[in-house]
C-alpha cells in the first residue's frame, strides 16, 4: 500500500462502507470539535494580523492555532495532531497501535515550505506518542486538499481487503511560515490589500478514526468516493482551460457509488480557498450537474477556508468534522427534495496538481 518513500497508493476505488467512530480537530477557531464547528456555524472567523509581511510591508492575515507560540515547523504540526488524537478518547497504547495503519495527509511534495520529509513527520509523531503504527503500512499522502478523500478510499482497502479493524487518518497542515507566504505572494495567491483573489493562510489538524460499521448501529457512513486527473498544461506551459468537467464526472461517480443522484445531495462542502479559479471550477461543475434540471434549488454550500482559512491537506477532514457536528447538533440542512431519513452530503476537492475528487457521506437512521 506504501511505495518506497512511504506515500501511499491509492489503488482501485471500494464502494463498501466506512464508519467514523471518532474526530478530533484544532483550528484558529478552538482547540476541540465543538468550538471550532461552533464558530463555524456562525461563520465567525479568527483572522488576523501576523507577524508576516508580504511585498508591500503590510501585515500578512493569517489564523493561527492556539498551540504554544514557541513551537514552529514540524513540533508545531506534530503538538497539533496530539491534541486532534487526544479528543477521540482512543489508548493509544503500545499494543494497539502496533495493529493500526497511520494515513497522514500532507501537502503535495513541490509546496514551498513544507517539511521536509513526512517519513520523519510520522517517526516525530510515533515518539511523541511513545508508539509506532503498523509498521509497512502507515504512510503520507502528500496530495493537499485531496489527501483526505484519498484517505478514505485506502481505508476501505484496508478495512475490507486486509480486515484491520480500525484506520487512523490524520491531517496536519500550516502555511503560516516565512518562505511558504512569500511563494503565495510572488504568484500572486495571498490576500492582500491588492489582491481580492488570494488565500488567507491558516494550520490546523484533524483526526479521523474511521471503522467497519456495526450491525444495526447508527452512524454516518463514507459511502462513495471518486478521483479524476484535469488535462495537463500544454506544451508552452499555458493550464487547460477550467471547465468543471472532471470535478462534475468524480461527483457523478461517487453519487453512483452511494446509489444516490446529485438532485438528493443535501450539503455541498466545497473547497474553495479564496482563488478565483477554485470559486469558476466549482461553480461550473454545479452547471453540469444539474443541467437537466435547471429549475432544481441547489444545495447549501458550506467553505471551511471561509472561516479557518486556507489549510491545505487538512481542509477536506475538516469539513467532514464539521458535518458531523451539524448531524450531531441538529443543523445539518436537508435539500428540497429529500423525503427520507438519510443526509447526503457531498465533499468536493481539488488540489494544486490536476487531481480532483469527490466523496459521499451518509448521515440519518439506517445509514
């Protein structure tokens, strides 16, 4: 499941379902699941002057977690993920963990700024913890915004074809550093007072615990996920023109994996970061979509980034905390059209590469 760097591969698509049977979460917006889903409920955000100048020396807005201030790089991501993994209420002991596959999201590989080796993220994270996860098996997926999708088609595999009884998927990410911010400016990505179409850079982790479901047991369910690539640049280095096409076909094929139409999706989650681009592709695949149907209300859309800034390989897993804590709290919206005691959510992503993907996650009585 790992080549030799240690990042895994993704293998071929499952349509068995997964549980999340636990989630831990650290955001600008709280140091816990519950605060930070609660902010976002609200769509209140935590931006802020950093620290951080860009070209024009003016201060850079960022969100920051409430981790210790003194800590930087990869003790900072790895403090992050501790208390991500402390929510979950799982013993991480020895024994245990020894028999548990590690997924850790990352950024891709060509980000400027990342840590430098995942292999050494995971070995941080395992002594911090004082264990090591199963060995052969645990790996990065450094694919940004997709990671996490990714994530949850390997542990399918895992689940099903290799019958572990539980995967841990976590997420870590911070573009809150010098040499990463100063990337984004040059190329034009960065919020700033001259440019209305950038990110603002945020960190955060998430922690999934992601099983079998149990016989007669209430619980969401991942029950649908599909990748596609985009065409490449051509050959002068100009990218393909953006049309939505493939974010539209994943979304297809996922619904067709869930046994569900895009008409019953109840809850869009979409990762849109402040780029125009992410903002053109989304709202071109909704075109596809629902194309045979213009009449059709389109689904609430909910961005993370919008309140905890742009966090890279942690989005997605974040926007499936808070989906869960909007079933779990009573407010996650139903579209028009559902009669049925089932929630479709739909979880949209795209990373910087030509990767695009899509999951379904099931909430309600009988997922």
């Amino acid at each position: 499941m790992t080549d030799k760097k240690g990042r895994f591969s993704s293998g071929e698509p499952e349509s068995r379902h997964v549980a999340i049977a636990g989630v831990g979460m650290v955001t600008a917006l709280g140091g816990d699941v519950d605060s930070s889903c609660a902010a976002m409920r609200v769509r209140f955000n935590n931006h802020k002057e950093t620290a951080f100048k860009d070209r024009a020396h003016e201060p850079i807005i960022g969100s920051r977690t409430p981790i210790d201030p003194t800590l930087f790089g990869d003790a900072r991501l790895v403090e992050m993920m501790v208390n991500a993994l402390a929510q979950t209420n799982v013993q991480l002991t020895r024994e245990f963990c020894a028999n548990v596959p590690l997924a850790l999201c990352t950024p891709e590989t060509e980000t400027v700024g990342r840590p430098n080796s995942d292999p050494a993220l995971i070995a941080r994270l395992e002594s911090r913890l004082g264990v090591q996860f199963k060995a052969g098996i645990s790996g990065n997926l450094p694919h940004g915004h997709v990671s996490g999708l990714m994530a949850l088609q390997i542990a399918q595999n895992l689940l099903y074809e290799q019958n572990f009884p539980c995967v841990l998927v976590l997420a870590a990410d911070s573009l809150l550093n010098a040499e990463g911010l100063a990337s984004l400016d040059e190329h034009g990505k960065l919020l700033t007072p001259s440019n209305d179409f950038g990110v603002i850079p945020g960190e955060a982790a998430v922690a999934l615990w992601l099983t079998r479901p149990l016989p007669g047991a209430v619980a969401p369910l991942i029950v649908g996920t599909s990748f596609a690539n985009i065409d490449p640049p051509d050959e002068t280095g100009r990218p393909a023109p953006v049309t939505g096409r493939e974010l539209a076909q994943v979304t297809w094929e996922a619904c067709a994996q869930a046994r569900c139409q895009p008409a019953s999706i109840d809850l869009r989650l979409a990762d849109c970061n402040g780029l125009d681009v992410r903002f053109k592709e989304s709202a071109l695949a909704e075109g596809i979509l629902f194309k045979d149907n213009p009449s059709q209300t389109m689904p609430s859309m909910w961005q993370p980034a919008e309140c905890l800034g742009e966090i890279g390989a942690s989005l997605s897993l974040s926007a499936i905390a808070w989906a869960l804590h909007a079933y779990r709290k009573g407010y996650l919206p139903a579209s028009a059209v559902n009669s049925s005691a089932h929630r479709h959510v739909l979880l949209q992503a795209s990373n910087d590469g030509l990767q695009r993907a899509a999951a379904i996650l099931r909430f309600g009585t009988g997922a």
